[in-house]
C-alpha cells in the first residue's frame, strides 16, 4: 500500500460547485482504480490524500498532475503503508465535519511533526479548511 500526501495552488479558489465537481469525478475514478483519500482546500490551495496500491496511486497521481484546476504541485510525502486510514472513501472534501475528522486531525499530526516548508504549507491548509 501507498500514502501520498501533496500541496498544490489551486485556480478554482474556494468556490464549492467547483470543488464538488472535483470531489464527485476524482471519486469515480477512484472507485475504479480502487484509491482512496480526502481532499482539504483554502481559498488558494489544496492538500491532498491518496492510498491505494503502487501502480494505481502512481497513475491517479499522473491524472492530477495534467489537471489544469491546479499548478505547482508539491509531494509533502510519499510512503509504503501496512494499512489505509483513507479506507472508507474514494475520495472525500474536508468540509470540517465530525465524519472527516480523524483524516484531518492524523494529518495535522504529521505536518507538525515534519520540519519541512511543503509541511508547514500543508498545516495552514488543513487548519484553514477547519475553520
């Protein structure tokens, strides 16, 4: 199993039939490609889960780097797993909900354990998307 997390600037702001749109087709093909994640966005960027097999993250994540919606994608990390905590969803919109809760708070957990910059961007992104 693989977990990648990334950041990217998103050119849809926060406009919520957007990111519906987003969310609804990136589920669809999630399903297929048996992936999983969430999804947190601010009115200028966007953090990103995905979980699934090698093969099948590695092709959703070459799907999302051609997706005009966004640019400057950055991987915040990118690691073989034992397990899916992103299991129950092909994909998910944070929305500051009880339901999306353990996801945002394991990922709040981990940026404020990383010392890196993509880390502290993901961190703002997840605590303004909270709010």
């Amino acid at each position: 199993m693989r977990r990648v997390v990334y950041i990217s600037k998103s050119r849809v702001g926060s406009d919520p039939t957007e990111l519906d749109a987003i969310v609804a087709r990136s589920s669809a093909l999630n399903n297929v490609a048996g992936v999983t994640g969430m999804l947190w966005s601010n009115d200028a960027c966007f953090a990103q889960v995905l979980e699934g097999e090698h093969d099948a993250v590695d092709e959703t994540m070459k799907r999302i780097l051609a997706d005009p919606r966004h640019f400057d994608v950055e991987l915040v990390s990118d690691r073989t797993v034992t397990r899916r905590l992103f299991g129950e969803w092909a994909m998910i919109r944070s929305v500051g909900g009880s339901e999306t809760m353990a996801g945002t708070a394991f990922l709040v957990g981990f940026a404020m354990g990383e010392r890196t910059a993509s880390a502290h961007q993901l961190y703002q992104i997840l605590v303004a998307s909270e709010a």
